[in-house]
C-alpha cells in the first residue's frame, strides 16, 4: 500500500525479512584469510513506522546472538591452537599472525581495531596469569 506515510520503496531497497533464516556474507567471496574485508556495510532503508523499527531490532537480536556464537566458537579454536603450540614447544604468540587478524578489521576503523585486540586477548587466554 502507497501512502504518504509509507512511499513506495524501490526492489533493491526492500527488507522481505522479518526474521533472517540466512547468514549475510561476512566478507566479499574474493576475500582471503589474510585480506581485509572488502564489502561495504550494506544501505538499509530507514524504517518508517515502528513495525519497522521493531523488525530491525529483531534483525540486530539475531545478528547479536551470531557473534555471541561465533566468538566463543574463534575462542575455543584459538585455545586449541594455543595448546598445541605449547606441546609443539613453539611460542606463546605469534605476532605476525595476530596484526594479520587485526588487518581483517581494518576497515571498521578505531573500533574495529579495539575489537580485534578484544578477540585477540580472548583467544589468548591468561598467558602466564593466574
């Protein structure tokens, strides 16, 4: 329905997704492991009653709940790896390798460099610590 209060919105613009049941790509598919990210964050049309506002939020719920998966999942890899080093006997940290996963978030600017480090030391574990 076209109204004054709801235009109409062109093909590429519109959100057909209440609830997203297909992850976005992170990263564009020419994208390496050692490349930063290469894909623009994408436009989203501003929503123009609160039906969309909520769809939206809906939509930041479960991307939320993505990342919460997704970084326990890098965490308990990167111990892995962490462990093996150890019983290889090779390094604790390997920095080369830790400022091509802060390459990766580049992109997003300051923050993203803060979240870089944040999944670094998380994946780190206490280092000595106790």
């Amino acid at each position: 329905m076209t109204t004054a209060l709801n235009p109409p919105v062109p093909e590429a613009a519109r959100v057909e997704h209440p609830i997203r049941t297909t992850p976005e790509p992170a990263i564009a598919a020419t994208s390496t492991p050692n490349e930063p990210p290469t894909e623009q964050a994408p436009e989203i049309p501003v929503p123009v009653d609160q039906a969309g506002i909520d769809v939206l939020r809906t939509e930041i719920d479960e991307i939320d709940a993505e990342l919460v998966r997704l970084i326990l999942r890098r965490t308990a890899v990167s111990h892995a790896i962490g462990a093996a080093r150890r019983s290889l006997g090779g390094p604790k940290i390997v920095y080369s390798r830790e400022m091509a996963v802060l390459q990766r978030f580049h992109d997003l600017g300051p923050a993203g460099t803060d979240l870089g480090m944040l999944l670094l030391a998380m994946g780190r574990g206490k280092l000595g610590r106790k």
